[in-house]
C-alpha cells in the first residue's frame, strides 16, 4: 500500500480511552503522527463505514509524558489480520507534540 502521510507515523506504547458514537473503548494504540493516532480494535465495533463521526480520546502514554486529551474524527480503518487499525485524525487538541518525537 502506498504512503499517503505527509507526516511520519511513530509507534506508541499505552491505551487510548476513545468516547465516540455513545461507546465507551480501551484501546491500544499503535502509533501517532502530528495528525492523528492509530489505534487498534479486535473487532467492527464502529460498522461497516464508520468514517466522519468525533469523540474525544484520552491517550495515557509514558512516551507523551502523561495523559493527554484530543477531539477525534475517525478516518480510516484497515484490516491488519484478525484485528483492525483505526486511525483517528485530531480535530482539535490542547497540545503539540513535540517536533523531536517524529524524526
């Protein structure tokens, strides 16, 4: 599959808390980039095109430095063998990450 980021993704320890579409999910999270954060689901829990929809996301990362909290849009989903990688493009956010993580 073709790279289509202008932004280098880097991998992420820790859990996202995603409030989205009246669920509630512990997720981990697989990597972030200045516009969004991966994470990873078991199952279609969102439906077949869940695109569009916001929630907020708590992502608890020792790699962040602490808990930080962002609107989120889904953007894509795809499916990495049994499970699914969603990524979750940042609407709005109280922080930036720091430029030295992405190198």
């Amino acid at each position: 599959m073709k790279e289509r980021r202008r932004s280098p993704r880097v991998f992420l320890k820790g859990h996202v808390s995603l409030s989205l579409g009246g669920m509630h999910l512990e997720l981990p999270a697989a990597d972030i980039s200045v516009s969004g954060i991966g994470v990873l689901i078991d199952e279609a829990v969102f439906g077949a095109k869940p695109s569009g929809e916001f929630g907020v996301c708590r992502i608890d990362s020792p790699d962040l430095g602490g808990r930080v909290e962002a609107y989120v849009s889904i953007m894509r989903m795809r499916r990495l063998g049994e499970r699914r990688l969603v990524g979750l493009r940042f609407e709005s956010m109280p922080w930036y990450p720091s430029s030295r993580m992405f190198r």
